[in-house]
C-alpha cells in the first residue's frame, strides 16, 4: 500500500484557502497520509483549521500525520488545536421515573430560588419605602412622577381599548343567551358584576404585567449590564431608593386608577352594545346599574390593585438585578419576568376570589 505526501510551501494565507481546501478534502483516508510543512515558512489560522480539520477526518478513516513543520508554524497548529471546542459527551439517559424525580426535584429547588429572591426584593422595597418616609429628603419625587407617567398616562389607551372590547364581548354574547328566556335585562348584571368584580382589574394587572414588568427587567438589567449599577454604589447612591422604590410605587398609585378607567371603557362598551343589541336606552341601563350592583363589587375589584401593583413591580425589578454580562441573559429574563409577573396575577386573583367567597363578600 502506498503513501500520499501532501506538500505545503512557502507563505500560505487564507487567499490559498480556495485553491488548497479541495485538494486536502479530496484525500479519502483509503492510504496513509502525511502531511509535510517542512518547506511551510508561515501559515494562518485559516490554513491551520484545514489541515487540523483534515487530520481529524481521515483518522477516523486510516491514518494521518502532520510533519515538518517549524517552530513557528507548530505554535499556530497548536493554537487551533486548543482552541476548536470538543463536543460534549452525551449523557446516559437512566430511568425515566428517575429522570422525571429529577426534573420535579429541579423545578421545585428553582421555585424556591425565586420565591427567595422576590422576598428579598420585596424587603428590600419596603424597607427603602419606611426610610423614604422617615428622611423624605432620600425620597426621589422626579423619578416617582416620571414612572407614573410610563406606567400609568401612557398605558390609559390600551387599557381602556381592551376594557371597552371586552364591554362588548360581554354584552353581544350575554344578549344571545338571556335572549332565549326573556331575561334581556340581566345583561346591565352581568356586564358590571363581570367588569367591576373580576374582568375590569384582572385584564389591567395583564396588560401592565406585560407591558411594564417587561420594561422594568430591560431598563434595570442594561444599567446591571452596562455596569451603572455598581457605578451608582461607586457614588453612593442606593439602588433601592433610585430604582426599586419609584417604579413599584409608581404602580401601586397607579394601577387603581387604570382599573377604574377599565371598568368605565367596560361599562361603556357594554352600554353601547346593550343599546344597539337590545334596545336597552343609556338611562335605564344607568338605572339597572345603579339599582343592581352593590359598590361592593367595587371595592372587591379595586383592593387587588395594589397587591398586584406589588407583585408586578417586585417581580420586575428582582428579574432585572438577576441579569448578567450577556444580551442573551437580558432576553431571557425579561420574557420570564413577564410569564412569572402575569402568573402571579391570576395566582393572586384566584386567592382573592377564594377569599372572597368564604367572607361572603
């Protein structure tokens, strides 16, 4: 069996890639090949990828050895060659009672991570919060209105489009049932129970879940990013006051508001639907309002706000101090500070009508 003498000479960069690349990938590994650099002055990294890369393949089919080659052009091949990654070994995949066991085990550790981290960023909230009360001068009343701003007047026109929808969802699809027992003017009950109780405030705390704790992930986790943060401590400003505080304050003071312009878009829309669908005139409709709904279903939806104000703000700005040094970990946080921000919201929702009920509230 013979053997094949592969030749490089001279300086070789990667404008001889074209040329070289066909010729080395042509060597099927059926004989011995050796690859000879002695005449090699000097060589790139693009050459040296190659030439590794070809030893690779055809050891694995016969036999391949690098020769010859100088100081120089060695310390470059042996460079690439600590550099190219090695693929993993692929874990034994063992019972899959045992591997389930695992992933269960795993989520649970992860929840109780997290659960750790938003009370400490809960604490860390209401203790700056008692401080800023205690020595107003530490109070930042600019970023307080400049969040109220964000979080508040700029979110009021989706939050009332989506009420004022959802206002006449509920009255056309109300109309086509109660139709059918004579019972048209229910529709004024379910509309404002519907709205003012549950719908109105859930749907908000949604919107703003997405909206802003999505945007308190972003805003925090470029300043940890850009090193601002550890800048800010640098200059003896504290991150509680300067970023946590405002922003989750700025929701608590504003998301009972965006509930109430939710439950009057609602309202309105379902009034509007009521009248077209069913002939039922804005007064009586104020009347059947006025006469068969307890402010109780205000309150009921109202007193969620601040704590899903809370749960909103906490859960953002615990998801941006947890961003790291990468773009990827700043994406990757603020989508789970989003799912985490609107589960908690119906988790929350669900515990309050629960509570609720058993209160005969």
């Amino acid at each position: 069996m013979g053997v094949i003498r592969f030749v490089l000479a001279g300086t070789l960069g990667i404008r001889d890639l074209p040329d070289l690349e066909p010729s080395l990938r042509a060597l099927t590994g059926d004989q011995p090949v050796f690859i000879d650099l002695e005449r090699a002055e000097l060589i790139d990294t693009s050459i040296a990828w190659i030439i590794l890369s070809t030893r690779k393949r055809l050891e694995e089919k016969g036999q391949c050895k690098i020769s010859g080659a100088s100081p120089n052009v060695a310390r470059i091949i042996d460079t690439i060659a600590s550099a190219i990654p090695e693929p993993e070994p692929s874990a034994k995949e063992g019972p899959w009672l045992a591997g389930f066991l695992g992933r269960l085990g795993s989520g649970v550790v992860n929840s109780g991570v997290m659960f750790a981290r938003f009370a400490g960023v809960l604490g860390l909230f209401i203790v700056r919060l008692a401080q800023s009360v205690i020595h107003p001068r530490e109070f930042r009343l600019t970023a307080l209105v400049h969040q109220c701003e964000a979080v508040g007047l700029q979110a009021v026109p989706i939050v009332a489009l989506m009420s004022f929808l959802i206002g006449v969802v509920l009255a056309f699809q109300g109309s086509a049932q109660l139709r059918q027992f004579g019972a048209e003017v229910f529709v004024v009950d379910l509309i404002a129970i519907s709205i003012l109780r549950e719908l109105g405030i859930l749907l908000t705390a949604i919107i703003v879940a997405g909206r802003t704790a999505s945007a308190f992930t972003a805003s925090i986790g470029s300043m940890k990013m850009r090193e601002e943060i550890d800048a800010m401590r640098t200059l003896g400003i504290d991150p509680g006051h300067a970023l946590v505080v405002p922003r989750v304050l700025a929701l608590v003071l504003m998301l009972p508001i965006l509930g109430l312009i939710a439950d009057g878009a609602g309202l309105f829309g379902g009034a509007l639907m009521s009248w077209l669908e069913l002939g039922i005139s804005p007064a009586m409709f104020a009347t059947r309002l006025v006469d068969g709904t307890e402010v109780s279903n205000v309150f009921v939806g109202l007193v969620k706000a601040p704590v899903f104000a809370v749960l909103i703000g906490v859960i953002g700005c615990q998801a941006g101090l947890q961003v790291g040094k990468t773009a990827e970990s700043l994406g990757k946080m603020t989508s789970s500070a989003v799912v985490a921000a609107i589960f908690a919201v119906i988790l929350a929702d669900a515990v309050f009508s629960i509570f609720f009920q058993q209160i005969g509230l």
